[in-house]
C-alpha cells in the first residue's frame, strides 16, 4: 500500500485554498456553524499529550493550520473535539475510535478534517461527538484482537481503515458489518448509487459474495517509469531502444500489442549490456514483487488463481505446462540479473544455509530490502515498476504499464460490529463520497475508488471534455501542420491546413505539401472538414482519436489516423506536464485488476501476502538456489503452487461447508484419519486441531485384531472339518458311517465350509460382487446344512414309525423334493441377483461437521430373499417336527435322538443367517459377534451329528455298536442297514 506524499499534499492544500477563495462569494454557510476545534496529539506510552487549536475553513474543507500539523512528528494519535467540547465529561460526550494503518501523525489529518462537517450535523441532533484517530500499523490494524466483551482493556475502534488484502480478514472473523443496508439508504437519500461510482475493478476488492464489506478511500497502482537519461544515452549507443509509450511513436496507436513485457524485459537487457547495471526494478514497500508478478500473468494470459467449484476454495492457476511454457519470459529476467535486487539478502542467506524445507509449513517467508524499499531510494537506471506514485523526479517519466493489465489495491474503511454508533459512523464516511469535499482526494495522488472523484494531482485538470471539445482545442489555429501516419508499415507525412472562421476549426488536406501516396487522398483532396463527436465522410466530420491525433475519413469505409508532428520528437517539452501524469495514470487505472481478480476478495487473501510464494519464486531464479536437489522451472513453479493453494485454505470452524475425505482404516486401531479438503484443520497459534481427526471405520479390515481372530476361527472350524472328512473317509464302510450315509456327510462339511466363507465374507471393505457372492454362500450353504442331515435321519425315522418297510422309496422322494426346493432357491437368488445393485448408500453425520456417505451391502428384493429362509424355516420345522416323532427310538439309534437337538439349534443357525442377511445392524460389534456365532454353531452342529459317529467308530463311550431296527408292529424284526 503506497506512502502518502506529505509534501505534495500541502502544497494541494494551498492552490485549493487559493481556488476556493475565488469561488467564496457562491458559498453560503451557517454563521451558528462552528469553526473552533481542538485537535490533542498525544501517545500513551510517551505520556506525551498536546493541544493544537484549529480553525475550519468552509471555503476550503479544510483546517487553516493544516501545514503545521503535518510537521507533528514524535506522536500518531489524535482526538479531535469543538473547543467548546474538549474539556467535558466523558459521560457528556461521544468519542468515534478510528483506526488506520499510518506510522506518523500527519496521515490523521485526512480523518480530522473531515470531522467538523459531520460534528455540526450531529450537533443539531443534540448528539455531541469527538473523533479519535489512532496510526497503529498494518499488523495490528489487521490482525489486532478486537472489541471483547468480557475485557474492557481491549480496544474497540468504530471503524478500522484497511488495505484491500486484509478486509475480509476482519470480516470472516465476525468483526465488521455487512454495508448493503448503509449502501441503500444512502442511494435513497441521495438518489446517487455507490456501486455506480466505484471504478469498475474496484468492485471485486470490496465484496465477499453479495457483501460489501467496506467503503473505499484510496485506490493504489503501478505505473511503470522510465529514466530519459539512461534512454538517450543508448540510443546515441546505437543500441534499439525507445521511449516507451505515449512519448514514442514507435508503438503505434494500439501500443498494448507492441508494448508488452516481452518487450520491457528485452529492454532491460539491453540497458544493462549498455550501462553495466541492471535495467529493471519493481519499488514500493509491500509484496510488490507479488503485485509485479500478478499483473504479468494478466497480461500474458496466465490465471494467477482459479476457484475450485467443488471444494469452494481457490487455488494456484499457473501449474498448467502451458502457462508454465508461457512464464519463461521472466527467466532471462531474474537469472542473468537484470533487474535489481530487492529482497532481504539476510534471510536469502539463511535460507540457502539451511537444510531445504520438505513441507510448505517450512517455506521460509522472505521480505523485501527495506534499505531498498524506502520513498528516498527514488533513483534507478531504466524501467521501474513504481509504487512512488505522483512523484515528479527530473529525468524519472511515467509511461504506460506494458501489456493489458495493472495491479489495482487500496484501502477501504470498515465499521466493527460492536461498534456503539454504526448509523453516525457511516454518516462521518458520507464526507469521503462527496466531490465538493476534497478529502478523498486528498488521500488519492492521480486517480480515486471513485470515477467521480479524481486524485489531488489530477483534480484541476479532469474536466471532462466531448470529443468534439477536445478536437476543437487541436484546431482552432491557423497554418499548414504537418502529421504523421503509418501506411503499409511505413511512416509518412501528409500536410493539413487548419483554418478558423467565425471562432471555429476546419481543416482541409493539404496536397501542394504532401509528396507520397497523393492518391490515398484523393476523395477528400478539396473537402473541409469540421470537429464532431464521431468522423463522418459525408457529413464532413473529423474527431480525436488520441492525444494530438485525428481521425481523418478517406472515404465512406475507410478513415486514417494523423498525429501532429508538433509531438513526434521523442524528447519533446510536455514530458513532465500534470496532464500527461495523470493521463497515464488513468489509463493504468483502466486497465488495473486486483490481485484476485476474477473473483471477489476473500479473508486468505492476506494470508497469500505474508507468506510471499512469488518471492520464493523469483529468489529461486535470481540466486540460483536449488537446495540439495536439482530443480527445473517446472519443479519451482510448482512448489510455489503449492504454497499457494496452502495460504489459500482457510482455516476449519464448524458449520462451514467443510469438505472432507477419510484415509485407509487403521486395522490396528480400527479408526479413519480425517482429511479436510478445503481448510486447515489446526489452530494458526496453538497448532491444535480444530476438529475431530479420527472418526470410527465403517467397517471390520481383515488385518484387525476382530478380523483375525474371525478367519482363524473359521479356518481352525475349517481344518476340523477337514479332519472330520478324512475319518470319515478312512472309515466310511463302518457300519455306523454306511447307514448315516457317507455321501451326505460329504454334502454336510462341504455346506458346513460354504457357511465359514461366507461368515468370512461379512467383513472387510464391501464391493458389489462380494455382497451378492456372500449371500449366494450363505443360503446354499444353510440349504445343504439343512437337507444332509434332514433327509437320512427322516428315513430312519419314518422306517420305525411305519409299518411299510419301502425306506428306499422314501429316501428318493425326499432326495427329489429337497433337488426341487434347491433348483427353486437357487432360481430366485438368480433373480434377485439380476436385479441387485449390489451396494447401498448411507449417509451418516460426522460430529457436528457434516454427513459423508459410506457403501453397505444393498438387500436386494427383500422379499425374494425372505421367502428364500421362509422355505428353509419350513425344512427346519419339518425336521423338527420328524426328530419328535422319532423321541421313542430305542438308545441304539442314538444318532436319530440328536436329530432333535441338531434340528433346534439348526433353527437358532437359520435365524442367524436371516439377521445378518436382511435386518439392518448399524453395530460393525453386532455384525462381528452375528458371523462368529454363525461359524461357532455351524461347528457345534457337524460335531453334535458326526461325532456320535467317530465314538462308536472308535469305541469311545458306551455306545452300541451294532444296529438293529425293530417295526414297533414286529418286536423280531431285523434289517439290513443297506436297506437305509
């Protein structure tokens, strides 16, 4: 943010006292209004408090002694009150606390001047007022603790002057008002609209989405300057340089094309091959080498930042290999040195002594040379991207900014929130939005926030003239003038004369003069032509184009821009003029963008300034520090993005549209890490987190401790299963194995194993193929668990209770009914799985954060499901209902009594499958404890049924080994155990 000059300050206030003067006899004021004033510069710490008596001048605006008080140096605060006020109660009056982010007493004037205007209007109100202004620097300015309620010892300013960067700092902390309503009102009293005068760039440094957070009061650019001196000696040199534009014709009318930054750097090339010295520098006292930067990107087509849409946060737009292809113009720049140093080389120093940083949190913050960057150091060689502006320096010349963009910040004024008089406080504002007061010109050297309002330089010279005025002015004279032209890429001269009748200009191509392209003319040899607005061939009208220069019709289509040669010499007398200064500081103005410019400012903003990434950059390629690895442009360019898109994430808070992703689940802990994708999830002080960093796993990883012990059961089940089959194998021609049935032994540890896997298969991460693979297991698995025991145990039974001995018969047709069920379950898991999509969404609140969305395996058709286990629970009832027929089995058949047990806990088994299958168990420690069960009962079930087998085969216990059924019609009745 630049310096305000004093000197030319007073020396405006003096020519506009003087102008003022003139015009008193058209003022009339209130004789009651008073004049007096008391301003007290004090500072506390200093216990230094001084009074200065003041008289306000109505002519001006103005205190009469306000060349006195600028020369007030060993104090910055201020309190202004009417005389007849200053020594009052505090309880009598009210005081407004200012705060701006001055050094020195005499950038409160600007403030206090405004308060008598102000004061009078309250004062009629019976509302009594003082007004402190407090200088307190840029840091505490924008970063200060403010207005807390439980202490009175911090300070509470009503309004805080703030650089563009920081207002949205104090907003997003809940600090200052939204001045929408303020905005209304006054366009309702006023009927003049604030938007529609605020500079049409100016617009994006003061809104944070439909919220104007400020009132402007100065608008800061970045002329370029030139040394005239450096110019003309190498040009006498031999060497191709010339002045930049508007004091060379070399550029053209459309000098934006031509004068470009490739070309300013080409020149500071060449101005240190002539001179020795570096032909470049970029001068204020404040990132500038980040404003320099900014403003190259704009104007060569690079985005400086884009807005991810997604995320809501901004982030560096210059990784692409094409802008990065396109910023390799500033190379030659920075690393053959030809532009001047300008960063702190103490810390340069360090940070190439020290280890390389490995994180952006290590990315020392480099500041610029304040041995440099001080308002005496005025003087360089060739080009200076200046933040001096309005400064008139011998042989030091203001030119158009290369390219099509400049850098546009300023200040603008906040009221707080806790502010007691919000309403007053935007009245005391008023003053800088009116153009009959000069207060804002005052703070503005060239051009304002304001269109309406121009700067102090400027300010007697900004009537604003048509372009028929101003071609008038070229041509009411009488002569033959030459002008210059450029045709087919050559430049000639053609002759008019200008002749003025009755007080107005003609002028009439001059063919006796001219001697090349005659023929060009040739429509208009014998036309005169008069000033208009516009050019017109057949109304015979000519216009100004530019500064000396017209716009000639040669026919209906066709026109010819002719500019006096009065000013095609390079080192004409106008150089230094006012008009000229201010002429290129509008069209900086014009053409200026803010540093965030295409978007509205936001609070990191600030952060992005103080963190200087563009510093680090440059210094990259000036010193030629590449740490311990090699790194290309591409490399640097990308590091600095990445500090970037870091000072650009704002800090986490709740209730923030925070965006967020989650790690792996940690199988050790059984917890996700928490990343944030759109905010730092840590205090700026005490580097604690904000919030949460951990958050429970959606689900059981295989590798935990629960997932272990849940595959070794199941392989431990499936290895005694295993183990199981081998005996029974090895002895499946015993007479116990034989009449069980060796084949449906076989179907029971096969189904007993498909029900391990898919137990298995409820935990870990879910995919659709796994959701519907692990149910197909479980409901093949519970059918074949089911019919292998169910079928030969109802046999058996059915041949006991039954006078017909046809058990061959009857095992057939339960073998044929239990195929058919299966071929019909399995028909509707087809079904079902044809129309599954396999994984559900779920949504589920992460504190008081947001929600986030997490994959459950999806059901499918509930109902093909549940008739699915509708049947299994029939199979299991029947086998239920045939093993209590079966209770009056002699002990012999043994195998039969368990049937009863076996098919009872079958049922507990079934209900399991059924829970974990269709009922929504939200508890991942419901799920777990359900799938152990699962395989746990499965086992005790296979050891119930096939372990009173292996005792009589090993003749374990007292069990009968041989077999004998007897009819309970016949009591002799012995069969053969092949008949089963």
């Amino acid at each position: 943010m630049k310096k305000i000059n004093i000197i030319s300050s007073t020396l405006f206030f003096f020519l506009f006292i003087y102008l003022q003067k003139c015009n008193s006899h058209n003022i009339k004021r209130d004789e009651d209004e008073p004049t007096r004033f008391v301003i007290v510069a004090y500072d506390e710490d200093k216990g230094i408090r001084r009074r200065y008596r003041v008289t306000f001048n109505y002519s001006t605006y103005l205190f009469n002694e306000n060349k006195r008080l600028s020369n007030i140096i060993d104090v910055q605060n201020a309190l202004i009150c009417n005389e007849d006020d200053i020594d009052n109660n505090e309880e009598e009056i009210k005081t407004l606390l200012l705060w701006h982010p001055g050094n020195s007493f005499s950038e409160n004037i600007y403030f206090l001047n405004a308060f008598p205007i102000w004061y009078n209007e309250h004062k009629k109100k019976n509302e009594i007022f003082c007004l402190k202004t407090e200088s307190v620097g840029w840091e505490k300015n924008a970063m200060e603790l403010i207005c807390d309620d439980k202490n009175s010892t911090i300070p509470c300013p009503d309004l805080i002057s703030l650089g563009t960067t920081q207002l949205p700092h104090r907003f997003n902390r809940g600090e200052t008002l939204n001045l929408n309503n303020y905005f209304t009102k006054y366009f309702k009293k006023t009927g003049i609209s604030i938007e529609g005068l605020i500079n049409k760039y100016s617009y994006f440094d003061y809104r944070i989405g439909n919220n104007w957070l400020a009132l402007p009061i100065v608008a800061d650019i970045r002329p370029l300057r030139f040394n005239k001196t450096t110019f003309d000696y190498c040009i006498k040199k031999g060497y191709d340089i010339h002045y930049p534009p508007p004091y060379s014709n070399y550029w053209g009318s459309n000098y934006q094309k031509t004068w470009t930054w490739e070309k300013a750097f080409e020149y500071a090339k060449l101005i240190k091959n002539c001179t020795g010295l570096p032909g470049f520098r970029i001068f204020g006292n404040k990132s500038e080498d980040t404003k320099f930067f900014i403003q190259l990107c704009q104007s060569i087509g690079v985005p400086f930042l884009i807005e991810d849409p997604d995320l809501n946060i901004k982030k560096c737009g210059f990784r692409n290999k094409d802008h990065i292809k396109k910023l390799e113009i500033i190379r030659e720049l920075f690393e053959d040195h030809n532009i001047e140093p300008w960063l702190y080389e103490p810390l340069i120093e360090k940070w190439k002594t020290e280890k390389y940083p490995s994180s952006v949190e290590e990315q020392p913050i480099l500041m610029l040379d304040p041995e440099v960057f001080h308002y005496g150091s005025s003087y360089f060689i060739g080009l200076s991207l200046d933040g001096y502006v309005g400064t008139v320096i011998s042989g030091l010349y203001y030119s158009y900014v290369p390219g099509t963009s400049s850098f546009l910040g300023g200040q603008g004024i906040v009221i707080t929130k806790k502010s007691k008089y919000p309403d007053q406080a935007f009245e005391y504002l008023e003053q800088f939005l009116n153009a009959t007061y000069p207060y804002t010109s005052l703070m503005n050297v060239s051009v304002s926030p304001y269109s309406n309002i121009p700067g102090k330089d400027c300010k007697l010279s900004t009537a604003k003239k048509t372009n028929k005025e101003l071609c008038n002015s070229l041509i009411n004279k009488n002569g033959i003038i030459p002008h210059y032209y450029v045709y087919n890429n050559k430049t000639e001269i053609a002759y008019l004369k200008y002749e003025v009748i009755s007080s107005k200009g003609r002028v009439r191509f001059n063919k006796e003069r001219t001697v090349n392209n005659i023929s060009l003319f040739t429509n208009i040899t014998n036309m005169y032509f008069q000033c208009d607005d516009y050019s017109d061939y057949y109304g015979k009208k000519i216009t100004v184009y530019e500064k000396d220069s017209l716009q000639l019709p040669l026919n209906e289509n066709e026109f010819i821009i002719l500019k006096s040669m009065k000013n095609y010499k390079e080192n004409n007398e106008d150089l230094d003029s006012k008009q000229d200064m201010c002429s290129i500081f509008n069209d900086a103005l014009n053409k200026a963008k803010p540093i965030q410019f295409p978007y509205n400012t936001f609070s990191e903003i600030n952060e992005f300034e103080m963190r200087s990434p563009i510093s680090i950059l440059l210094a990259h390629l000036y010193y030629n520090f590449n740490g311990t690895h090699e790194q290309t442009f591409e490399d640097i360019i990308n590091e600095c993005c990445d500090i970037i898109d870091d000072s650009f994430l704002p800090f986490c808070k709740e209730g923030s549209n925070v965006k967020f992703e989650f790690n792996e689940c940690n199988p050790e802990t059984e917890m996700q890490n928490i990343h944030y994708l759109n905010c730092k999830n840590y205090d700026k002080d005490t580097k604690l987190p904000i919030l949460p960093t951990i958050k429970k796993c959606t689900y059981i990883p295989y590798s935990n401790f629960k997932g272990k012990i849940l595959i070794s059961t199941g392989i431990i089940s499936s290895i005694i299963e295993v183990i199981i089959f081998i005996i029974i194998t090895i002895y499946r021609n015993e007479k116990c194995i034989h009449i069980v049935g060796y084949h449906y032994l076989i179907l029971l540890i096969l189904s007993t194993v498909l029900m391990y896997i898919s137990a298995i298969l409820w935990i870990g991460e879910n995919t659709k193929f796994k959701c519907i693979f692990k149910l197909w297991l479980m409901i093949i698995g519970i059918f074949g668990f089911i019919c292998s025991y169910s079928i030969k145990a109802n046999a058996i039974i059915t041949v006991y209770n039954n006078n017909n001995m046809k058990s061959v018969n009857k095992k057939s047709k339960d073998i044929f009914y239990y195929i058919t069920i299966f071929i019909i379950q399995i028909f509707l898991l087809s079904i079902w799985s044809i129309f599954h999509k396999g994984l559900n969404i779920k949504h589920s609140k992460l504190f008081n954060i947001g929600y986030y969305d997490y994959s459950v395996c999806s059901y499918g058709d509930k109902n093909i499901i549940t008739i699915i286990f509708l049947i299994d629970y029939i199979l299991v009832l029947i086998s239920i209902i045939s093993a209590y027929k079966g209770r009056n089995i002699p002990s012999q058949f043994n195998f039969s009594k368990n049937n009863l047990i076996i098919s009872i806990i079958t049922l507990f088994l079934l209900s399991l499958c059924y829970i974990i299958s269709l009922l929504d168990i939200d508890s991942l420690k419901g799920n777990y404890i359900t799938t152990i069960l699962i395989i746990v009962t499965a086992l005790l079930i296979n050891l119930i049924f096939v372990g009173s087998k292996l005792l009589i085969i090993f003749n374990i216990g007292n069990v009968d080994s041989i077999v004998i059924v007897t009819n309970r019609n016949s009591n002799n009745l012995t069969l053969n155990p092949d008949t089963f």
